[in-house]
C-alpha cells in the first residue's frame, strides 16, 4: 500500500528534480553570461595580436607586436590624462626605440558623450606630446581579444614582451609618489620595461 500510495512519491520525485533543476541553472547562467565566471587575464598568459582601428576607422592590428617589446595604454578618453605622468616618465627614458614601441588605444565605446571629433583631437594631442603610435577602438575590441574585463573610466597599462607574453597588466592609476623604498610603482613598472627590453636584445 505505501508503494502504490501517490502521495508518498512527491518527495522521492522534488529530490531527484532539485539537482537536475540546479545544474540547468547553472549551466543557463554559464550559457548567458559567461564573462560572470571568466577571470580577466594574468600576467604570464600568451596573446596574440589584435585588431583594433587607426585614427580613420579602418581595421589595423597592433604594430611591433611579437617584433619588439610593447607598452600600450589604453585608455577611456573621459580619463585621458590619467597615466600622463607615468607616460612622462617612461618618454624622459628615452628607451630604445629597436626593441621598444609605446602605443595608445583610445577606448571610444566607454566615452560615448564624447563626440568623435574631441576624442580624435585629445589622439592628436597625445601623438604630438609623446610621439607615440595611437589607434582607436570603437567597439571594446581589444578587451575581447585579450579578456581584459571591465575598463569603463580606467587607462589600461600593459607590457608584452617580444615573446608575446603578457608582463604587466593594471587598470587605473599608477602612482609616482615614492615610497618607503624610494620608489614609486611607476618606477617599479619602469624598470620591468627596462629589464623586458634588455632581454628583447637576446
């Protein structure tokens, strides 16, 4: 009698259904929005080149990539001056330019008030300041391609060695104030960038 009694067989039936239910859900939130449970990348990580847009709109990919020793910026132009004074200090270095390149990437998706013609003018500004190569990204592109995560209202610093490999990576500001040590972390990232480029030399 118990067995064939149907009111006994709802709990046996919801014990089996919970798990099933939790996995689906899990695997539907997964399926939604993976980037919840996707990490943004670690120093050490391979990449590969990416493309991006040149002040024109028109695809370009990441020059020097893989042939020197990287440091790009990229950056919300509502912050555009955030790193200005780590960039200084990177220009007053005077770093070889045979197996060094500094590049910036204006992040024109996160600066949507901005019109395009103010964010190609602050590009001008920086090329002709820092004598760098700027591109542009209109669409979170680089973000994507190297899983960068969030970075609405930041300026990404990066350093990719000749070998592709990720050596640095911090979102926001790096400071120049000096401490306890009597260095500053701009100093700190200046000095991997030194010993990155030494060992580009082979």
């Amino acid at each position: 009698m118990y067995r064939d009694n149907p009111t006994h067989k709802t709990p046996r039936i919801r014990r089996g259904l919970i798990p099933a239910l939790a996995l689906s859900f899990c695997a539907f939130v997964g399926v939604v929005s993976p980037s919840v449970a996707r990490a943004d990348t670690q120093v050490g990580a391979s990449l590969d080149n990416a493309e991006v847009r040149d002040a024109r709109d028109l695809p370009a990919q990441i020059p020097g990539f893989g042939e020197k020793v990287l440091l790009i910026l990229y950056t919300d132009p509502d912050v555009a001056d955030q790193n200005d004074p780590f960039a200084d200090l990177v220009k007053a270095s005077d770093l070889d330019k045979a197996y060094y390149q500094s590049i910036g990437i204006a992040n024109m998706e996160d600066a949507p008030a901005k019109p395009n013609w103010i964010i190609r003018a602050i590009v001008r500004s920086k090329i002709k300041k820092y004598n760098v190569t700027i591109l542009t990204d209109p669409k979170r592109l680089l973000p994507h391609a190297w899983n960068l995560g969030e970075c609405n209202d930041k300026s990404v610093v990066l350093v990719i060695g000749k070998d592709k490999k990720l050596k640095y990576f911090k979102k926001g500001h790096i400071s120049t104030e000096k401490g306890a040590s009597g260095q500053s972390e701009a100093d700190q990232v200046l000095e991997l960038l030194k010993k990155t480029i030494a060992e580009a030399h082979g």
